[in-house]
C-alpha cells in the first residue's frame, strides 16, 4: 500500500503531538514493507524536491517554511499526482488543507482520511469550513474519545469516526533499565496547560512524607513553576531534568514509583501510558480537555482524581503499591498493534470510497466542481 501523509508542519520543523504523531505512523508503515510519502513544507537543505529519511519520502509542496497556507493548497494537487497514493491521509491545521487533499483524492480516486489530533477549538463548530472538513473524508481518525467527542460536534457521521490510540514501543520498555532519580515523576512541555502547580500543592502537603519528584520537560512557564518551587520550600525533593530523550525518560519511570498527570489539556498523553507500561502507578487529575482518564478508568494500578485533596490522598495511596518493572496491561497499545488499526482504517476508508465509482462519475463531477468553489473561497 502506499499511503500519502499531507501535514505542512512535520516534525523536523516543529515538534509537536501531531507531527509526532504523523512521523511514526509514516516510519511504521515503511518498516511495514509500505511506501510511505509526506506531503509537507519544505525542510531540507537543496533544491531537490524529495528526501528519504526513516525510510519515509518526503515530498516538498512549498519551499518556504510552514505558514503559507495558500501557496501550500493550491501546490498539493501537483505533489499528491507526483506521489500516487492509495490513501490520502490529511492532518488538519486548515481547513483549506482538507478541501485540496479532499479535490486531490477524487481526481486520484483515492480516499481521503483524516488524523485529527488536536480537538476543534469550541468556536469551530459554527464555522462552516471547520464542518466541511470534518465530512469530507471517508473516515475521521483520533487518538482518543475525548478528540472524537469534539469532532463529532462538526457534524460527520458517527460511524465516520475512529479512535485510534497513540502507539508505544513495548520491546523498548521492556527493554529499559531502570534509573532511581525520583519517587514521582511528571513528563511533558512545560507551557499554559501544563498545570503542575496542582501537583506541586499536593507534594507540598506531604512534606512530612519521605518523598522525591522529577520533572522532565521544558517551555516557557519552567521559570515559574521554578519559582513555585522555592516558593513552596520544596526545592530540595524536586528536580528539572528539562527536555530528555526517550531511553532517558523510559529509565526514569522504570525507577519511579508513581506517575503524575496533571495537564488541563491533552489529546493523548503518550508519556502517561509509558509509564503505566513502565510499571508505574498513575495518579491522573481529570479536566474536560484532557483525555488522560481514559487511560486509568479500568485500572487497578491507577487513580483518577477531581479536587485537590484527593489529588494528595491518591499520591499517599499510589506510593504505597507494590513497584511493578513492565504492565501486561498496556501492551495492546504496541506499535504494530496500533499500525493494524490504521491498515484497517485505510481498507475500510477504501470500501467507503463507492461514491467514485463509474456509476456515481457525474455526482463525483459536481462534487469536484463544488469543492473547488469552496477551495477559492477559502483561499
């Protein structure tokens, strides 16, 4: 199969939840025996319009750096024709983006799939070009009920839209040796959503308790959680690690005791779901943005919390379990495991394509033409 990915921003421009996303799902796929092409803005050094990386081709639609929205929907068309596809599969940072892939993938007679990562924003469901683009794929796929609840408030069909999880590495978590830095830990970018202040209270009601904590991430609000720190006079039990590969970040959570998840939003928290694997329990404070409760409702290993106090008493409960080195629980969630969710979704975006077909040429026409209209009205 080959598979065309069309995100402008990927990865090597910017690291993010959906462009991590769309890197390894493109590297599994090739390491799958498929060809896996992504159509983005250009950034590689030269004029050549291709580079090979993980076994991934990338495809340069413009060569300027993310942001031209236009110059990036009005290129696709050509760079999709160049890729061939079997399956189109579009990351949605606009909407004019899905209506190009959607223009592309009938003329290739290809279907169109959409990876919506990030939940809409709640104005987006009063802006009709946000409502297009989430009915004009065949399917709609999220890495979590919570992003699928969102995306449901554009109006697709509810059979149109799939949960498929973020992926781990389960041989690599096996695999980890683990390192004793800390008895709690608490992993991810430090920005406005991070929320580890609620952590930091509690820890800070538990000063009479013999205890240690780890924060591995960086970002613009590090400064002042820094701050809250010192202010709290708990600077001694906690540490910034900062921004920490992947072997280092498996090490910490095979040596920590529990795992904290407090962030106010999260389409799918990766890290959390390494270190439930990694043995740790999981305390995981609830916010409506944030779907890292799925993850712990069926658990006997973890808590959910909603106030303050029992964010501090599931700490204090959570110590007290006995210490696991890998949890059979999460293995579902391997990447081939996962890999064959999204095989399945493209063969069944596939079935779904019978619109297309000789007997529907004339619908499929004025769909193009509408489309279009649509494509220059949103440019």
């Amino acid at each position: 199969m080959r598979v065309a990915f069309v995100s402008e921003t990927v990865a090597q421009h910017r690291e993010t939840g959906a462009t991590e996303r769309t890197r390894r799902t493109a590297e599994a796929l090739a390491g799958r025996g498929h060809d896996a092409v992504v159509c983005c803005a250009q950034w590689w050094d030269g004029d050549h319009e291709t580079f090979e990386q993980g076994g991934v081709t990338y495809r340069a639609v413009t060569d300027e750096s993310p942001g031209d929205a236009r110059g990036f929907a009005l290129g696709l068309a050509g760079a999709l024709r160049a890729a061939d596809p079997d399956v189109i599969q579009v990351s949605p940072a606009t909407p004019s983006h899905v209506v190009a892939a959607k223009l592309a993938s009938i003329a290739l007679r290809a279907p169109l799939v959409v990876d919506w990562y990030d939940a809409p924003e709640p104005g987006d469901a009063d802006d009709p070009r946000w409502r297009l683009a989430a009915a004009a794929p065949e399917l709609v796929l999220t890495p979590s009920e919570t992003v699928r609840t969102r995306v449901r408030e554009l109006g697709p069909d509810a059979d149109a839209v799939r949960v498929v999880p973020n992926a781990i590495d389960i041989d690599a978590i096996r695999a980890a040796q683990p390192r004793e830095v800390a008895d709690v830990v608490y992993s991810r970018r430090l920005d406005e959503d991070a929320n580890l202040e609620s952590l930091l209270l509690a820890l800070a009601e538990l000063r009479d308790r013999d205890w240690s904590a780890l924060v591995i991430g960086d970002g613009p609000e590090r400064d002042v959680y820094e701050r809250q720190v010192r202010d709290l006079r708990i600077e001694d039990r906690v540490s910034f690690a900062g921004h920490q590969p992947l072997e280092n970040r498996l090490a910490a959570f095979k040596g920590a005791h529990v795992y904290a998840q407090t962030a106010r939003r999260e389409s799918f928290p990766t890290d959390l779901l390494r270190a439930l694997a990694c043995g740790c329990a999981g305390v995981v404070e609830y916010h409506v943005d944030s779907s890292a409760h799925e993850l712990v409702e069926q658990e006997d290993r973890a808590f959910r919390t909603t106030s303050e106090q029992e964010l501090t008493d599931a700490l204090v409960a959570a110590s007290e379990m006995e210490r696991l080195d890998f949890d059979e629980n999460f293995a579902e969630y391997d990447d081939e495991a996962v890999l064959d969710r999204y095989l399945t979704a493209y063969d069944e975006a596939e079935e779904r394509l019978s619109w297309v077909e000789p007997a529907a040429v004339a619908g499929g026409v004025l769909a193009v033409v509408a489309l279009a209209v649509l494509l220059v009205a949103f440019l």
